[in-house]
C-alpha cells in the first residue's frame, strides 16, 4: 500500500486513470479535484506504483474524523485487478472499517469486496446501485429559457439550509456541513424567482458527479433542471471533467430525461456501498 503524496505522480495518475475511462469515473473526478486544490482534503492509495493493479481515494484521517458520518467518509475504487483491490480493501489499513462510511465504482468487484468485508471486518453493508449516464457534450444539450424575472446563480452559503432540507439523505448536521462544503469548493447553479428566492439547483461533488438536483414542487414541470444542468455541465465539461451523473434504477422517469438530453447510459452500475449508517 502507498500513498501518492507527489503532485507530479498524481498528475501522472490523472492521465492514466483519463485512459480508463468511464469504468474509472469516481476516482478519476476525485483524483482531479485533488490536483486542482484538494478543497475537501483526500488523498490516493495504491497498491504499487507505477503499475499499479488498484487504486483508492479516500478523505485524509484529519478530514474524516467523525466516525458517523458517512458522507465525509467517502472512498472511491478502481481496480485492474480484483484480487489487488481485495487486498488493498481488506488486509491493509487503506479503509477504516470502523467508521461509517460508503465506497462507489463502476465495477462489480467492489460490490463483491464490500460484501465480504461484511464479515471479515464486522462491517454491516446496505449497498445501493445506480445507472450511471454519460454525455460526450453538453453543448449539444437542448436549450430552455427562464420565465421572465428569474435568474441563473449559483449557489451561496444562504442556501444550504434548504438544499439540506430538501436533500434525500440529508436533513442533519452531518450532512448540512457536507453539503455546504460542497457549495464552497464546487461547480453549482441555480435558478431564483423575481424575488431572489432558490427554487431549483445542481451541484458537482468531490468526485466530479454532477449530482445533488432538486426544484420545489410548486414549480416544476418548466425545466429549470434542464436550464442549470445543461449550464453546470458546460462549466465543468470546458474544466476537463467528464459529464456524468447518477440515477436511481426505480427511477424511470429521470432516466427518460436523461435520455433525452442525449446522455450515455454505462452498462456497468455505480454501486455506492454504505458501511453503517447515512
């Protein structure tokens, strides 16, 4: 197990993991998120260097130091290798199985490793799958307009109460702190009423996910969601970032949507395999 500190190998390894693409898109996102800053404070884990056969991020042990909370204590795995991942995952301290935490990837090995960490590390596992849509460019996304008086922002400190509120695994403290440290270091946008007030937003995540969407019941239907993603997805695809998100597999009608605005359903799930409790 070795720890990539140097910029110049984890530069190396972001265009390795460029060529791995998608299957490596969770690492890769954070991996580059990490060469530009490192705002949320993770770090990288080989199993050898430079051929390595599995690689992992995960935030630095002073970032993850509430046990509980599961939305800070966030890997991503990659792996050429299923027995390296394995041993890196289980026979190394490169995952503290005593935390709560979740790990995602586009392999099915992961979901495999996580399941055997169930009794071998006592780790208790609810695993939750999501197809994972990518598009090759954003600019040809349909367009929308805005009814007159509203505005596209982006999000601000003012507005993490309710994006909390609102979030489906969120509603905490926990989750209030991830979710406003995501507003602070990431790509968002949002849409305001005449008035200033939020009624849909989409954010980036630390592992380039474009990911935390929602627009207000009362006004929905006007494709305030298409307005800002298509914008969100511009910014990030000009910065280098693959475009990609997640969606729910009973979730059929954004999975239309999606469709629609021309993204790339993967053939491999993203499984987001949470140890504990979120």
């Amino acid at each position: 197990m070795l720890i990539l500190s140097c910029p110049s190998k984890l530069q190396m390894l972001e265009g390795i993991l460029k060529k791995c693409l998608p299957q490596v898109l969770g690492v890769h996102g954070t991996v580059m998120n990490i060469n530009r800053g490192n705002p949320l404070g993770h770090e990288v884990i080989v199993d050898s260097w430079p051929n390595f056969k599995a690689v992992l991020t995960r935030p630095h042990r002073k970032v993850a130091s509430d046990d509980s909370n599961c939305h800070v204590n966030t890997y991503a795995a990659f792996y050429h290798d299923l027995d390296a991942y394995r041993t890196l995952a289980l026979d190394t301290d490169a995952i503290n199985w005593a935390q709560s935490l979740q790990i995602q990837g586009n392999q099915q090995g992961i979901l495999q490793v996580s399941q055997e960490a169930v009794s071998i590390k006592n780790a208790p596992l609810s695993p939750i799958p999501y197809i994972t849509y990518l598009h090759p460019d954003p600019n040809k996304m349909p367009e929308y307009r805005l009814d007159p008086g509203f505005t596209v922002s982006t999000l601000n400190a003012s507005h993490v109460d309710l994006v909390n509120e609102t979030w489906a695994y969120g509603g905490n403290e926990q989750s209030r702190r991830y979710i406003a440290s995501l507003v602070q270091a990431f790509f968002s946008f949002c849409v305001l009423d005449h008035n200033g007030q939020l009624i849909s937003w989409n954010m980036m995540d630390h592992a380039g996910t474009i990911g935390i969407a929602y627009t207000l019941p009362s006004h929905r239907g006007k494709h305030y969601l298409a307005v800002i993603g298509r914008a969100l997805s511009i910014k990030a695809h000009s910065a280098g970032y693959p475009v990609y998100g997640h969606v729910a597999l009973s979730n059929v009608h954004m999975q239309r949507i999606q469709e629609r605005r021309g993204y790339q359903k993967l053939s491999d799930l993203c499984h987001y395999c949470i140890h504990g409790e979120i």
